[in-house]
C-alpha cells in the first residue's frame, strides 16, 4: 500500500514563499562578488554527479569559491564537516539565497527542479551539467506535450545559459530536447566521466556487497524506468531462477540490480530468490560510475547507463522487451547504435552474459563505433576543460563582460 503523503502546513508554505521572494530580491540587493559558484544535484536531494566533481575539483585547486545548496539537512551536515562551515547551506534558507545571490555561476544536473522554487539571477551564469546521454526522446523532441505543458518546459529552460554536452550528436539531440540554441551546448565532456575514461576508483564489490557469495565478475543489470507501468526484471517467458544461479556461481559472477531512482519496481523482491542477485539502488550505491567501472558486463534496455560503460569499453547484453511500445522514444536507430546482444528469453540472456565475459573483445569494433558518436574527447579531462571555461567566465564578469564565452 503506498503511504499518504502529508499535506503542507500553512507555517511550512509561508517559509517556502518567503524563500522564493527573498531569492527574487536579494540578487538586485547584493550584488555577485568574488568567485562564488553554487552547486547542486538530482532536485536538490542529491550529492552526486557533475556538479559533485566540480565541487570537489574546486575545492581540493583552491579554485573559485563552490557552495553547495541541498534540501537535505544532513547532507548539507555532512559536506560542512568535509569541506568546511561556509561550504554548504540549505536551499532556501539565508544563507542558501544569499550564496545564489552572489553566484557567479549556478551549476545543475537536473535543471531548475534543483532549486525547487526559487528564482536564478539573471546576474550568474546558469550551467545545466545534466545526467546522462540521450538514449530518451521525450520533452518538444516527441512530440506528445500539449500546448501549456511545452511552454512549462520552455519556461524551466529559459533560466539555463548553457549546456554541457559530449559530442556533436549529443548536443543535437539536446538541443531540439530542451529548446536550447547550438550555441549554448559546450561540447566540454562531462567531469563525472573523468574517472571513466581514466578507468579509476571501481567499486569493490565484495566489500560494498558483503552479504554477496564470493565472486570475481560483476553483471551489472539497470534499466531505464517506464511513465506508464512498472519496469518487468527479467522479463523471460522462461525465467528459471536456479538455472540463472547455476550460471552465475560456474562464472564466479554475482547480477548486480541498478534500478532506476524513479522507477516503481521491487528489485528487493527478486533478489530475495537467489543470494547471487545483490541490490545497488542510488540508496546504497549512490554514485554509479565506480559500479559502472566494476561491472564486466552492463545489461540494459534503453539505459545511457551502457554508453557511460563504453567509456571504459565495457561489454553490453540489452533487454528491449517492450521496444516497440516504449512510450519515451529513441532518438537514434537502436540497433546499430546499442552494440550487443538483443535478448528476449533466458537462455539468450545467459549465452548473451557468457560471451560478454568470456569473449569481452567479441563487440569492441562495434562499441568503439559507437563510442566515437557519443564522446568527442575521451581523454578523462573534462573535469579541467569544465574549470578553464568557468575561470573564464568569472574572469569576464569581473571586468565587467556579461556575455559568457
């Protein structure tokens, strides 16, 4: 039974007003200074992804000035502690629209819903640094938004100044996405692939995962989420779980289960049926790319999560169960550019994962093809392109310049 989620009190609207005044007027009162940037992730709640790098970059070169916004009390506890009193404060509060106030850049990974509520100065530079590469349609691509829903998006995505992006065909595809001008895709890299391409800091999986048998390999399974009905797990007509466990133990292999954050699914349910089926949602394992750089095989459906995994050529199985009726769309043709195994029964998912760990090279022309599509630079310095362009920017404030480079 889902929980009833509680209404809001009157005191707790009124705060959440004042917030939104307060950072409506507080930019035109204090002006930016200084190197001030504000940083923040997956609607506010997270501490994770680009902005996460970036943040950390800055602060271990004693660069820029980073301060990191959360809705989350403890999480803005924690990254004091770290990186020190001034460097975290909770969005909304005093000291939150005072850092926005004099931002130089405001730096997102999930767009405004970041900053749920609050209003973006015109004054920063707003980079929206995303979260994944377009394997999605969706948004003023599909099609499928009526009129108020498409200007509500517009709206969102008026505030963004910038976008990263990876390649020219990423910064098409986010460009008709968002509604965003060619001009405004930097074609930087992202910093969270850094590590990717470097192929450093992979998990340990037997440490992460202790309740795990003992293992050398890691399937990783993470699908894409679905609007309309539940993601299906191994979707298999045929589904034999003490088959797929004999597998898993000849291979020394654990199915790790990466499902999405705002999916429905119970992935905790399925993994009670074999201990070889271990659960790493974004609760337990909240940052992917040391799973993705642990995993010998990524099994997806229509995830971008296997184009972050050809960044350190990692093998692919896919599961497009539901391709021809998936409601969010792919913007590219699937099957030249999902380079692996298309599966749609259990022994073709076993043969699939026992090729891609015994014969890791058997799809590496067919990946690199791929690879060179998606990332223009795979050179794991995006972290410092990203810190050069910012440099510049506030350089270019501080002289009084407003149009960013």
């Amino acid at each position: 039974m889902l929980s009833r989620v509680p209404s809001r009190s009157p005191l707790a609207t009124a705060s959440t007003a004042l917030a939104a005044v307060t950072s409506a007027v507080l930019p035109y009162v204090r002006r930016p200074r200084g190197h001030t940037v504000v940083l923040t992730s997956f609607h506010g709640r997270g501490w994770r992804g680009n902005p996460r790098v970036l943040f950390e970059a800055m602060h271990a070169q004693g660069v820029l000035d980073p301060v990191w916004l959360s809705t989350d009390p403890e999480l803005v506890l924690r990254v004091r502690a770290e990186f020190g009193p001034g460097r975290a404060a909770l969005t909304g509060s005093w000291a939150g629209n005072f850092a926005l106030a004099r931002a130089r850049i405001i730096v997102l990974s999930h767009g405004t819903s970041d900053l749920p509520g609050l209003h973006l100065g015109r004054r920063a530079v707003v980079l929206q640094s995303w979260h994944g590469l377009p394997t999605k349609t969706g948004e003023l691509q599909g099609g499928c938004l009526d009129a108020r829903a498409r200007l509500e998006l517009r709206a969102r995505w008026h505030a963004v100044d910038f976008m990263l992006s990876s390649s020219p065909l990423v910064s098409q595809i986010y460009a008709a996405r968002f509604g965003l001008r060619p001009t405004q895709m930097l074609e930087l890299g992202y910093p969270d692939h850094d590590r990717l391409c470097r192929r450093t800091d992979a998990l340990d999986s037997r440490a992460a995962f202790p309740e795990a048998p003992a293992h050398d390999r890691v399937v990783l399974y993470a699908p894409t989420f679905r609007k309309r009905e539940a993601t299906r797990l191994l979707p298999f007509a045929d589904l034999d779980v003490p088959a797929l466990e004999r597998f898993l133990a000849e291979t020394s292999a654990i199915l790790v289960l990466r499902p999405h954050p705002n999916d429905r699914l119970d992935a905790a349910r399925l993994c009670e049926r074999s201990p070889r089926f271990v659960l790493a949602d974004d609760r337990r394992v909240e940052d992917v790319v040391p799973l993705v750089l642990r995993a010998d095989v990524i099994v997806t459906d229509y995830s971008g999560i296997f184009l972050d995994g050809l960044l350190s050529d990692t093998p692919c199985v896919f599961v497009p169960y539901d391709r021809d009726e998936y409601e969010r769309g792919i913007p590219w043709d699937y099957e030249a550019n999902t380079p692996g195994p298309k599966v749609a029964d259990q022994a073709g998912f076993i043969a699939a994962c026992r090729r891609g760990l015994e014969a890791p090279e058997a799809d590496a022309p067919w990946r690199a093809r791929v690879r060179a599509q998606f990332f223009r630079h795979t050179d794991g310095e995006a972290t410092a392109r990203v810190l050069a362009w910012m440099r510049n920017v506030v350089a270019l404030r501080e002289r009084g310049v407003t149009r960013a480079p």
